[in-house]
C-alpha cells in the first residue's frame, strides 16, 4: 500500500491553535456535534449525500477533530482514513475513541501541509478551513493528493455568516431581527468570540472559495448553502434562525479523470 502518512515540512505561519487552549477545548467538548458526533451535527446529512460510496476508498479528513468522520468512513469500509488536526487535545480524544488499523492520527498545520501525490480518493474536512489565511495553497495540495477522479468534500461557516463586523443579530428600526451583513467584499481576518475570546478566521466570499478551487484544477460537483428542514426544526426550535441566514457552505468539487475535459465557463460581456 502506498505510504499515506505525512512527510516533515517546517512552516512557519501556523493556523491559531485555539482548540488547544484549555478554555475553549472545554467548551468545544460539551457541544452537541462533539458529543453526539455527525448525527448530532444538521448539516451531515447534506455532506453525506455529497460523498461517493466510501468502501476501499484512502481517505484524508483535514480537520478532524475527535475523528467521527474517520470513525464512520471505517465502519463504511474505507480502505485506510488518515485525520489531521493541529490540536494535540483533538487528537489525543479521537485515538482514545478509535481502533483498528485502518485509521492513522497525525498532527498537521494545514497552512503547511505536505501530501503525497495521489494518493487519496476522498479529501473531506468539516469546518476548518474557515481559519486558514491561505486557502489557495490548501485546494493545491489537495488536488495534487487526489486520484483522477478524486473527490472533495467539504463544509466551511458561509461567508454570510463570517463577514459581519458586528457579531450576532441585530433589530431594525421597527424591532424586527436582522442580520447585520457588511463588508462582505472585504475578505480578510474576522475576530470573534466564540467559547473563548479572539478566535481569528478567515473571511472570503462565495465566488472566490469556488473560484480558486477552479484554479486548483477542480471541477464544481455541488454547492449547497444549510438551512433546517421542517423535521429539523420540530426537533430542535433554535434551527429556526437558520432560514435567514445560512451559517454552513458545503461544496462538493472533483479533481478530473483521465481524458475527461474540465467545464468550460461561457465569458460575458464584463467578465
């Protein structure tokens, strides 16, 4: 079997590590979607029906947290599953909840990352890229790590819901609730805080996240912006909110095969 574990690359400009301080993995640790795992997060059922069938697939989760992902891509029959994450407090959780061979934990800075080339069939990661400066560089080397024919698979905070200056909602004059999107075009670091103070991401609009998976070579599979469904809200009321703003970007792109063209995009007048 090809060799999927990382090879040493010493970068220099790390994404924060805020899951390791000890207030906000505190925190993190009593969320819903850390407990329940994917079934408590509302957006999966929407990433997986994004996802090819995963059995005998090598797989990458960017991002992976406490390794449910991971630990469901096993249980489908993934060939091997290799998880990335910066915290050594995620990874030390995902090991003390995974076994079998078929899954490897590593820590990695995914604004440095280094993969072998393809090597993987599936690249996913779920809400991490939204703290990487270099998005560019990232789409890169996951496209160069994919198969022809690759897959990935991702979710992001919707740029909606990351670009406001002013955090939370606000009331318009008449006290009806609104969320105060500004500076949209203005993409660039977002200060927030969110389980502990000064959590630093990294805002960029719709079309430039599609955009340069584009110039990555990818060719866009399916985007999806989440809202509840009605079952969703019945079960859980505070998902009301959701219906008027998205908070979750989902995209599905795919690295061409061989001998199969990429898209070609009519230009118009301004383009």
């Amino acid at each position: 079997m090809t060799n999927l574990r990382l090879g040493n690359h010493n970068g220099t400009n790390m994404v924060q590590n805020i899951y390791d301080q000890s207030d906000f993995f505190e925190g993190y640790s009593h969320l819903a979607r850390s407990t329940g795992g994917l079934e408590a997060a509302p957006e999966w059922p929407i990433l997986r029906a994004m996802l090819p069938p995963v059995k005998g697939l090598r797989i990458v989760d960017l991002g992976c947290g406490y390794g449910w992902f991971c630990r469901w891509a096993q249980a489908q029959g993934a060939a091997h599953v290799l998880g990335l994450d910066l915290s050594e407090k995620m990874l030390a959780r995902a090991r003390e909840m995974s076994s079998g061979a078929a899954i490897v934990y590593e820590r990695a800075d995914l604004e440095q990352l280094a993969l072998p080339s393809e090597a993987f069939d599936l690249a996913y990661s779920s809400l991490a890229l939204h703290y990487l400066e270099d998005a560019r560089r990232l789409f890169a080397t996951v496209h160069q790590a994919l198969v022809p024919g690759g897959r990935f698979v991702f979710s992001t905070e919707h740029p909606i819901f990351m670009a406001p200056t002013r955090q939370g909602w606000a009331k318009d004059a008449e006290g009806r609730r609104i969320w105060p999107l500004d500076r949209y075009s203005v993409e660039g670091p977002r200060t927030t805080d969110w389980l502990a103070k000064g959590v630093l991401k990294y805002h960029r609009t719709v079309a430039t996240t599609l955009n340069l998976l584009i110039g990555a070579g990818f060719s866009i599979a399916r985007v999806e912006e989440f809202a509840p469904t009605a079952e969703q809200i019945e079960a859980q009321p505070d998902l009301q909110e959701e219906l008027d703003r998205p908070m979750f970007l989902l995209v599905s792109a795919k690295r061409q095969g061989l001998g199969e063209a990429a898209p070609v995009f009519p230009v118009t007048a301004g383009s």
